[in-house]
C-alpha cells in the first residue's frame, strides 16, 4: 500500500515479502558485516577496533534492482517516486520486506556528501567516522565521465531531464548506497551539480512506534511510583556518586555534522 504525505514523501506499507530481501545487510560475528544480493556477497566490511570508522571492500556482481530507464521515458518526467516503488515492489535483488519504508525525492545535500564523501576508490574504501563521514557509496565501480553512456546522461543533465539517482539509507554505515544510477551520478557531477536523488529509507512500522510508546509509559508509571513520597528515590546510593557517562570520540567528533545528514523527512 502506498500513501502520499503533504510533504512530498511516499509511504509503503507491506511492500515487500515476509521473507528475508535478495538485498540485504547480515551482522556477523565480530565486527564484520556483509551485503548479500541473490545468495552472493556483494559487499564485506569490518567496523574499526576503536569503532572510529569501518573498511569496506565490494566484490564485482551488484545489479540494480530497476529496469533501464529509457531516454523517452526520462524527457516525460514521471514521479519519479512512484517509478522508483513500482519497480522496488515488482522485481527481485532489491531491498524491500515487509515493513514501512519511505520514498522521498531530495535536491539538496550538504556539499561534503556529494563532493568530499561520495567514495570512488574501488574496490576498498576506509569510511571514517572519527571525520564524521556521512557520504554515498556505490556498489559497482564508477564509469569515466568520457564513457559513451555518461556522455549520454551529461546531455540529458544539460538538458534538464536527468533522472534521479536512487540511494538507500544504511544505517550500519552511517551513510548511503547507490541503488540505482552509478552513471546517471557521474553524469551530473560531470556537469557541475549535485545529482538530483530518490532516498529509500526504512522507517519504524507504526505498531511498533506504539509498542516502544507503551513501554516507555510503562517505565515512567513505574518510577513514579517508586518515586513517591516516603520512599527512597532509585539510583541514589548513600556516599557514593554516579559516574558520568562518557561519550565516544567518534559521537564528540561528528556531532557537527549530524544536525543535517538525513534532512527532514516528515510524514
């Protein structure tokens, strides 16, 4: 099910299968991650020991999940938004389960996503996030902006008719891979702009908002309650003080770019 927002924002609800994603990220054990498309890994990472940042290394064989966009269809300027879901909910070797995601189109970037963390080394890379890396990471090596199809994507950039590229929201990575559209990017960058984007990202289902709701009301009604007059106040220990909570360089560091990674993506 799909659902517009005032915001411009596009809900879908149930769009995937109930099993597991052909495109999926896996936690194992250690430190390691790895992205699966279709039983085959596509991407291996290993968070830092200190967690200041994680290396990833891509492995040939990622395939969009989207159709070819055709020249035709890119000069009509459909919504974009609801190209993107159609496709996502149709075809295999995506990212959709059952669950609520959100389809939002987004223009405008900080300049360092784009220009200072868009990866382009291949096939290793360090993100690091003691330097607050927050950027885009493709999933197949970039083209050459003199490739004949990035030459064909910098006309239609010049043109005004550039499809989006679509992103997807990793929270492992603390950034976004390229779902769709290696070389629309290229293109655009190419030509002196940021990339106009799609961002697919994964959103809490509303039952379980609500549940984490009554949980946290739960909790609350609890303290009251042990807070009460005549009763001793929990966590206060005789002599004895708190120790402070520490933070990680790698939350003191990046805190200045955080206030403006994911934009507002209201419902």
């Amino acid at each position: 099910m799909r659902r517009d927002t005032p915001s411009g924002s596009l809900f879908l609800t149930d769009a995937g299968p109930a099993r597991l994603p052909d495109l999926r990220m896996e936690m194992t054990d250690g430190r390691r991650m790895l992205l699966r498309q279709a039983g085959r890994p596509v991407l291996l990472a290993r968070v830092d020991q200190d967690h200041g940042g994680v290396t990833v290394h891509r492995r040939e064989g990622y395939r969009s999940p989207l159709p070819p966009l055709t020249a035709a269809e890119a000069r009509r300027g459909p919504d974009w938004r609801h190209r993107f879901a159609g496709d996502l909910e149709r075809v295999e070797r995506g990212p959709l389960h059952a669950g609520r995601w959100l389809l939002a189109e987004r223009r405008v970037f900080p300049p360092y996503v784009w220009r200072g963390d868009l990866v382009r080394d291949w096939p290793t890379a360090h993100l690091d996030w003691n330097d607050g890396w927050n950027g885009v990471l493709p999933l197949r090596p970039l083209s050459a902006p003199g490739d004949p199809r990035v030459k064909a994507y910098r006309r239609q950039a010049r043109e005004g008719v550039l499809p989006p590229v679509l992103l997807w929201w990793l929270s492992p990575f603390d950034g976004w891979a390229v779902l769709d559209g290696h070389d629309r990017a290229v293109a655009a960058l190419a030509e002196g702009r940021d990339p106009d984007t799609v961002v697919l990202v994964r959103v809490e289902d509303e039952s379980e908002v609500a549940r984490r709701a009554a949980d946290l009301l739960g909790r609350h009604e609890d303290l009251r309650a042990r807070t009460l007059p005549g009763r001793r106040r929990p966590g206060r220990l005789r002599g004895r003080r708190l120790p402070a909570v520490r933070r990680s360089p790698h939350a003191r560091v990046a805190d200045s770019r955080r206030t403006s990674r994911m934009g507002r993506l209201d419902a």
